[in-house]
C-alpha cells in the first residue's frame, strides 16, 4: 500500500493534539485501534503513535484490540504490538478462497492467512478475532462451509460475519454485479450460525460469535449505549451525552477542523438507540437495567405487541428477540425509530 510518509506524521501530529484537547483524563477500560489500516504504519511511526496513546490512562484489565490487515502481519511488528500492551487483534480476512479474494481486491493468498495468523499465536497472542465476508457474487454455500472449516481449524477465540453488500459508488457497483439471491443469503447465514455454534462458539450478536470469555468488550459498550471517545479522521464518538462524526477529509483534519457534526442526544432518541443498539445483542435488554434508565420497558407499546406477536420473547431478565426472526431483524428494529 502507497501512502505519503509526511502526511502521516503531520495526522500522528494532529491525533495528539485532538486527544490533548478532548481527552479528560478518565481510566478507559478498553481502546481500539482500528476503523482503517493502521497495521500499514512503519515501525517508527507505530511508536509515535503508542507514545500518544501512553497519556491515555489504562485500566488493570484493559482491552486493547488492533485492527491488522493478513498481509501486514510480520514478525517485527506483531512483537511491537505484543511488547507495548494489545492484547487483542482483529483480523479481516474475507474469505480463504483465492478466487473471491481476488473478486475482491485483496493480494493474499490462503497460506498466509495460515502463516499469519500462526506467527501472531506463537508471539502470544491469545485473543484473536477474524472478519469473515460471505454472499459474495457468485459464491455458494459450499464456499462459505469451506471458509468456516478453515476458520475453525485457526483455533481462534472470535468471528465477525458480515454479508457482502453491494453499496452505489463502489467499484464492484459501477462493474454490475448484484447482490446475492437472499434466500442463498438466508441459507449461508444459517450454515454458518449451525457450523461455528458446533464447533463451540457462542452467537452473542447478530454477526459476532465468540468462545466463552472473550466477547468484545469493546463493541458490546457500543450496543450497551454507554459513552465513548472517538480519535481520529473519520472517528465517531458519544461523550456528556453528545454524538459527533469526525470529518473524514484529511485537509480538514490536519488544519484542527476535527469534528464533522454533532448532536445532542435528545431522551427520545436515547431511548430509540437502546432498542437498535440492544436488540442487536443475543441476549437482548435487561429489563432491570432499562427501568433503571428510562421507564418500565413493558409499559411501551412497540414492546407489548412485539411480546404478543412472539416477535420478542422475554425470560426472568432481558426480552430479546425470537430467534426465528434474527435475520430480519430489521424489520422489527424500525418499530423503535420515532418512539
């Protein structure tokens, strides 16, 4: 990947003087580095970057994820990582499949899918997790069954699904090809929910699953609505109950023009975010957590007749929902919005 060695150190520059400003000295209890490719960055800019990181205070029993693409994964830099405290990686991988690697863009092939993941292993890194895209064009499920055979076999703790669409502007758009049929989708979605589920991973969210202990604390604070700092071009953030979107041109960014818009969240749209953000999660919303927050979620008329309609299900502490209907869940979620 080509990139321009000063713009980089002029944004490392520009990230330290955004967290100075904003940053309020709170113990964080898990960091992300991610939402791009900062796994391309030279070992000498790497340091820059975990020295800024530094002045953010770190709790005991931290968190720390960085974001790495396959072919980045080099000795040199995995012990980097290792030695200055991420404990966690996350890792796209796409698929093992040559041909849709190619279909989509990537230079890797299957064996250093293999050899890398196994070097970041025997560096000691326990906690691995790996973006696996299905319902690409022309895929079958056969395909994706071999995808989830090979990822089994990594023995890693954590899996993130995401079925491929196919968004206007893109390169795979403006070439014509469509998304995938969705009841091949459909089918895809419940091998893979069968396969990994086997295989001892928990469906813990609509795309994540995760052996027992290491669901990602950090995204389970996003679907919890709690508060977060965002940092960087193009970074999101919900802090004093405020949410803001960093401005993705980097001109702006390295000129202190940092935040792109921001609103405060009103009490109507907090309580909508519960509901979109929660329902994501297998478990649901705790229901003694959600009365604690807003009102008795019971007494709410989208709740009630969703639980008639068996839509929603509840047990002694959360309503979720059914199962039956996860894959669609969009269509329940939108009951939420304007609530």
């Amino acid at each position: 990947m080509y990139y321009n060695k000063n713009w980089v150190d002029n944004y490392l520059k520009e990230l330290e003087k955004e967290i100075h400003i904003n940053y309020k000295n709170e113990i964080v209890n898990t960091l992300y580095i991610g939402g791009g490719t900062p796994s391309c960055l030279n070992l000498e800019q790497l340091q820059k970057l975990f020295n800024i990181i530094r002045k953010i205070r770190k709790s005991k029993n931290i968190e720390f994820t960085f974001e790495c693409n396959i072919e980045d994964l080099e000795e040199e830099k995995l012990k980097f990582l290792f030695n200055n405290g991420v404990n966690r990686l996350s890792i796209g991988i796409q698929t093992f499949n040559e041909k849709y690697l190619k279909f989509l863009g990537r230079k890797y092939k299957k064996k250093n899918i293999i050899k890398n993941i196994s070097l970041a292993k025997k560096i000691g890194f326990k906690n691995i997790n790996v973006d696996l895209i299905y319902a690409i064009y022309s895929q079958t499920i056969k395909d994706v069954e071999k995808d989830i055979e090979n990822i089994i076999k990594l023995n890693i703790n954590h899996v993130s699904t995401y079925s491929l669409i196919i968004e206007e502007n893109t390169k795979i758009y403006i070439d014509g090809i469509k998304n995938i049929d969705e009841d091949i989708d459909y089918e895809m979605y419940k091998l893979i929910n069968k396969k990994l589920k086997q295989n001892g991973f928990i469906h813990y969210e609509i795309s994540n699953y995760c052996k027992k202990g290491y669901e990602s604390k950090h995204n389970l604070n996003y679907w919890n609505n709690n508060e977060y700092y965002g940092f960087g071009l193009g970074a999101s953030g919900y802090v004093n109950n405020i949410r803001y979107e960093n401005t993705r041109n980097l001109n702006k960014y390295l000129s202190s023009n940092y935040v792109y818009c921001k609103n405060e969240v009103s009490y109507k749209e907090k309580m909508e975010n519960e509901f979109i953000l929660g329902f994501r999660k297998i478990k649901g919303i705790n229901k003694k957590e959600f009365n604690n927050k807003y009102t008795n979620i019971k007494d709410i008329k989208q709740v009630k007749e969703l639980l008639e309609s068996k839509q929603l299900l509840e047990n002694k502490n959360s309503i979720y929902i059914n199962p039956k209907y996860l894959y669609t869940q969009n269509q329940i979620l939108v009951n939420f919005i304007d609530t």
